[in-house]
C-alpha cells in the first residue's frame, strides 16, 4: 500500500479512505481495467457491423482486446489463483448480448439464405468471444504461437477458418474456401 500511494502521490491513509483493504483496492483495479476492456470490446465489434464473414477480422479483435489488456488478464490469474475468482466473477462484463444483438440482423438473413446453420446466436458469440479470449490470454501469458502457427496472420486464419465450418453451412464454406484460395 505504501509503493502504490506513493507512486500516487499520497498519504496510505488516503487510500484507506478510498478502499478498506487491499483485497477491496485490487478489485477496484480489476473492475476498472474490466470495464475499459469491456469499451473497447464494444467499439471493436461495432466496427466489424453485421454478422461476420470476415471470421479472421473476429478472430484479430479478440487477439487484439487480450494485446491491449494484458494487465487485465493478469490480474484475473491473480484473482483466480489467489481469491478463487471470486472478483472476477462477480464483474457485471458480458458484451455478447450486445454484439448479438449487432449480429443479429445478418444473422437472420443468411439462416434465411441457408448460407449459415441454424444456433442459438447469443450462445454461440458468447462462446466463441470467451474461448478465443481465453486462449489468446494463455498464449500471451505462457507463450507465443505454436510451432503450427508461426505467425498471428496464419494462425488467425486457421481459427477463423474452423469457426466457418462449424457456423456456416457447406455451400457458403466452400464458396468461401475458394476465395481464401484466390488471394
């Protein structure tokens, strides 16, 4: 408490008119780092509009909200390794329901077209924003891309690629591979 209230400035006594222990500073800390992540999680997909067929454009936001929020993602190890998650899980952040409700206009349209299969849209984003999160922050964390992946383009393009096969339909997946192929 003495180093953080000195970097800041202050008397530790201030800090203690703030947080009543340094359990309730560091999940203030988590929840605001939560919080700016949870922005531009939003302004990220926002930006990619209607439902993604650019899976490798998914695929780079959520590589690059892990990049830009590392000390997030360490203090969530922190907080599950140390308190059980306990901070973390009691964060109000889910941003699938607002990306679902993004997606869910193109979405229809292309189940309407046959050009995606039919799932439960909030699930699924949910899903896959929370995997690719979690696995881009155990790379990050532990280690670079894989001998498979030698590098974030490629290996972007894998994952995206086995996102396609498994929300589109074979038509639209093939149609798709053919023009992966012609670039």
């Amino acid at each position: 408490m003495r180093d953080i209230a000195e970097s800041a400035g202050m008397a530790v006594s201030n800090i203690y008119n703030h947080f009543a222990s340094k359990e309730d500073l560091f999940a203030g800390v988590l929840g605001r780092r939560a919080m700016q992540m949870e922005v531009q999680g939003l302004r990220g997909y926002a930006e990619l509009g209607t439902f993604p067929h650019e899976l490798e454009g998914l695929v780079a936001l959520v590589r690059g909200l892990v990049q830009n929020n590392e000390v997030f993602v360490r203090l969530a190890v922190i907080d599950f390794t140390e308190f059980g998650g306990a901070h973390i899980s009691g964060l109000t952040i889910d941003i699938a329901p607002v990306v679902e409700a993004l997606f869910r206009p193109g979405y229809e349209r292309d189940r309407a077209e046959g050009r995606v299969r039919d799932f439960d849209l909030l699930t699924v984003t949910r899903f896959v924003h929370l995997a690719l999160f979690g696995y881009f922050a155990m790379v990050r964390l532990f280690g670079g891309p894989s001998e498979l992946f030698r590098d974030e383009v490629v290996e972007n393009r894998e994952i995206a690629g086995l996102l396609e096969h498994g929300l589109f339909t074979s038509d639209a997946s093939q149609a798709s591979e053919t023009r992966m192929e012609t670039k």
